[in-house]
C-alpha cells in the first residue's frame, strides 16, 4: 500500500484535512437550515463515504510492495482489530449524527468549538497512556488543559446565544409573538406555505423574502423553514447533545490507534498489524447510518427517493 513517509507530505495530508473538515459542517448546517432532512443528508454522506473508502482502498491500498495490500489483508486472521476499526466507525457514525442535531440546538461554531475540544481532551488522554506514554506530558497536557477551558467558554457562549435569543423573541409585536407561539405546528406551516411561499428544501423551494440575519424575524423564519424544529425546547438538550457528540468523537481516534497499532496484543504472533482498514471503518459508518436512517424514518428509501426526485424537479424548474 501506499503510505506518506516525509514530514512534508504529512503537513499537506494535514491542512487537507483541516480544510475539509472545516468545510463539511457548514454544508450540513446550510441544507438543514434551508429544510433538508437530516436523515437524507447523513445518508448522502454516509453512502459517499463509503464510496471513497472503497475506491481508496482498492487503489493506494493496492500500490507498492512493502506492506501488505488491502486485498491481501481480507483474508488474514485480523479479527480483533477489524472489529475495533469497525467500532470506531460506529462511535463516529454516532457523533456525525449527534453533531447535526447540535448544530441546529446549539450552532454550527459552538459545537464546532465544544466536540472538538472534547475530542482532543479525551482522545489525547486516552491515546497517550496507548501509546506507552511515549509523548512529553508537561508539553502536552498544557495544550490539552487549553482545550478544557475552550469546553467551559463554549457552554458559556451558547448559554448567551440562547438568552440573547430570548430577548429577541419577546421583542416582537403582538403578532409575531403569535407567530412564535405557533411557530412549527402544522396550522402555521400551511397558513405560511400558502399565503408566504414558504416551502422547505425537501418540496424544491424556499422563501423568496429573506429577514435580516440576527433579528427576531430571522430566526421566526428560520425555524418555519428548517427541518429541525428548536423553538420552546430547553437549551440544556443542546448542550446534552453536544457533549454527546464530542465523547462519541473522542472514541474514535483511540479505536483506530487500538486497530493499527495492537496495543493489547489481540493479534496472533506473525499476522500482521492492520494498516488499511478504511474499507471496514466506513463499512460499519454506512451500516450504523441506514440502521439509524431507517428506524428514525418510516420507509426511509422510498422517502429518500421522493427526496431526489423533487430535487431533480426543483432544479429542471429552475433552468
């Protein structure tokens, strides 16, 4: 297989990464926001993931002759770690899904802020005693402590977000305060997608008036147009959700260290340690995330269907 062996070709798979997993949240956030199922989008997600990892393992998994193949890893007796890859893949599976909710709950850069934090926090701790303490702890439980504190100013910050929202809300006159009272139920729903055009992403069509960002009116309208309904619920859901998603993320990278690495010797003597294992983590991504998608929707593909179909009408409609 092939394997980046310079620090130079390191950094770059690093700030790849970074970029990626920087712009992946605000997609999601924008299509829940604009009314998108989030069962629909994770399982878009899940099923290109899976796509990716096959098409990854099947060629730089395949290139070279120093390691073993992905191929040639099928058939070896590496039981132990390909069920820890594919826990992994599970407890990530969990967070993604957690983290969809959280940010309609929270939003997008406070959860951002909290599960990452949390990760570092738990990851690190857990993949340093791993790894045999191999790492200086008074240069890196400093940092991890850094992260701590930025858990605290985030639950901080979301409880601000969540009063100052408040006061908004109660700033409105009369009528929209009936508006908010109502807002999300289904009367309300169909008096606004008759009378405002107000339809979500799911129906191929959005409102045509945008409210000023930050304003009551903003978030009335944003609540009639996303998927997920947040008004009246209590703010510590959120944050229950959040804190959630960061532990779930936290396991991940522990379980992979555990499926590469074998610290606990779960491997006979002479059979390899797991190097590709993409393949497997996302095959248990992808299982866990229709599992979910179809216990939370009923008949969930034949609503994914529709789903694509109005998106392709929406689209031929616009042209």
């Amino acid at each position: 297989m092939y394997l980046v062996e310079s620090k130079g070709g390191a950094i770059v798979c690093m700030l790849f990464s970074l970029f990626f997993l920087g712009t992946w949240p605000a997609i999601m956030t924008l299509l829940e926001r604009r009314g998108r199922l989030p069962q629909h989008t994770y399982l878009d997600y899940s099923i290109t993931n899976l796509l990716a990892a096959v098409i990854i393992a099947l060629t730089f998994g395949e290139i070279g002759n120093g390691r073993p193949n992905f191929t040639t890893q099928l058939s070896q007796d590496n039981w132990p770690s390909i069920m820890f890859a594919m826990a992994g893949g599970v407890v990530l599976s969990l967070g993604n899904l957690s983290t969809q909710y959280a940010w309609a709950f929270v939003g997008l850069s406070v959860t951002e802020v909290i599960t990452s934090s949390i990760t570092v926090v738990i990851g690190t701790t857990l993949n340093y005693f791993l790894d045999d303490k191999i790492n200086r702890a008074e240069i890196l439980f400093p940092g991890v402590g850094c992260f701590l504190i930025a858990v605290c100013l985030g639950s901080a910050v979301h409880s601000s977000n969540a009063a100052d929202n408040r006061a908004k809300l109660k700033s409105l006159t009369s009528d929209n305060k009936n508006v908010t009272a109502t807002v999300g139920s289904s009367a309300y729903s169909n008096e606004a997608s008759q009378n405002k055009g107000v339809k979500d992403l799911e129906n191929g069509s959005s409102t045509p008036e945008k409210a000023k960002a930050g304003t009551a009116d903003f978030l009335v309208d944003l609540e009639n147009r996303r998927s997920i309904k947040v008004f009246g619920r209590n703010t510590s859901i959120g944050l229950s959700i959040t804190f959630f998603a960061g532990v779930c993320f936290s396991l991940f990278s522990p379980a992979f260290n555990l499926a590469t690495n074998d610290q606990w010797h779960t491997l006979e003597k002479g059979v390899p340690k797991l190097i590709l294992m993409t393949g497997m983590v996302e095959a248990g991504h992808f299982w866990l995330a229709c599992s979910v998608d179809l216990g939370m929707v009923s008949s969930s593909w034949e609503a994914k269907l529709r789903d694509m179909q109005q998106q392709m009408l929406f689209r031929h409609s616009r042209l």
